[in-house]
C-alpha cells in the first residue's frame, strides 16, 4: 500500500465528549508515512472548529424554522461553502476525509440527500454574489444543480417556478 508523494492520506474522525480524536490507518504508521511529526493534532482542531461552525449555522436554520422565517438561499449557499472550506483546511494538509458524508451525517446529525443538495448548490455557484438576495432556499431545494443554472445565466429561479 505504499503511498506517493503527492496523494492525500485518509483520516476519520471521531468526536468524544468535547475532543475530537483524528484516526489514520495503521498501515500508513508501519509503513512510516505517519511519523510522530504528523499533526493529527492540528488537523483535528481544524475539523473540530469547522463542525461547530456549522453547528451553530444549524442552529441559526433550526430558529428560522420555528419563527417561520423562509431560508435565504445566500445562507445555505454559506452553509455549503463552510463544508468545502473544512475539506480544503483538511487536504491542505495533505490529508483527505475518508468517507466525508458519513462523518457530516454523524457529526451534524443531517440526511445525505439534504447535505448533497446543499453541496451541489454550493459548487454549481461559485460565486455568492450571483445569488439574489431575495431568493429563497424552498425555491432551490430541490433542484439545487438547475437552480444555480438558471442563476449562472443571469435568471431568477423565483421566476422560474411562478411560470409553471
């Protein structure tokens, strides 16, 4: 198994209690690819900190739900580009998340369709500025891929929908 230079080695992670340990596997450690200089440390803080980020926007979603407020689209497209900056902190330090979706189902307690869609809406837009202010995520949701389309080509997905 051995590994080159330039790929990325996988690592999971598990929140215990207010810890969050990072886990590597054990071959990557007899074959000295992990050394004792390896910051397992460093890259665990920086999951830790992104899931309660994201946490605390899922609190932010959760009271906008009981208020009745419609979700911006602007928001759950800053929800979606929180996870790609944890995925970018993790690889920058040549480390990649082994089996990302599984750990944000475990660690944010979401469904994967709703987390794709988010994702999907996050990549397909690269840019928050495109996003109308006024453009509910409801509108979006479940075409997050075509939405951000119609967003790409200078159309409101809103108007979109009052056609049909």
């Amino acid at each position: 198994m051995m590994k080159k230079d330039d790929e990325p080695l996988f690592v999971s992670f598990r929140m215990i209690d207010d810890e969050c340990i990072a886990a590597v596997p054990l071959a990557y450690i007899q074959e000295g690819v992990i050394t004792r200089g390896t910051d397992l440390k460093g890259i665990s803080r920086i999951y830790k900190k992104k899931i309660i980020e994201l946490k605390n926007m899922l609190k932010q979603i959760e009271l906008k739900k009981t208020q009745k407020i419609a979700l911006p689209s602007l928001f759950m497209w800053d929800f979606g580009d929180k996870i790609l900056s944890l995925v970018d902190a993790i690889n920058s330090k040549k480390f990649e998340i082994d089996n990302l979706y599984e750990h944000l189902i475990r660690d944010l307690d979401r469904k994967r369709g709703w987390l794709e869609k988010v994702i999907i809406f996050r990549r397909s837009l690269p840019n928050r500025k495109l996003i109308p202010h006024d453009l509910k995520w409801s509108v979006c949701r479940d075409a997050p891929k075509k939405s951000a389309e119609l967003i790409l080509n200078g159309k409101n997905p809103t108007e979109m929908t009052k056609n049909k």
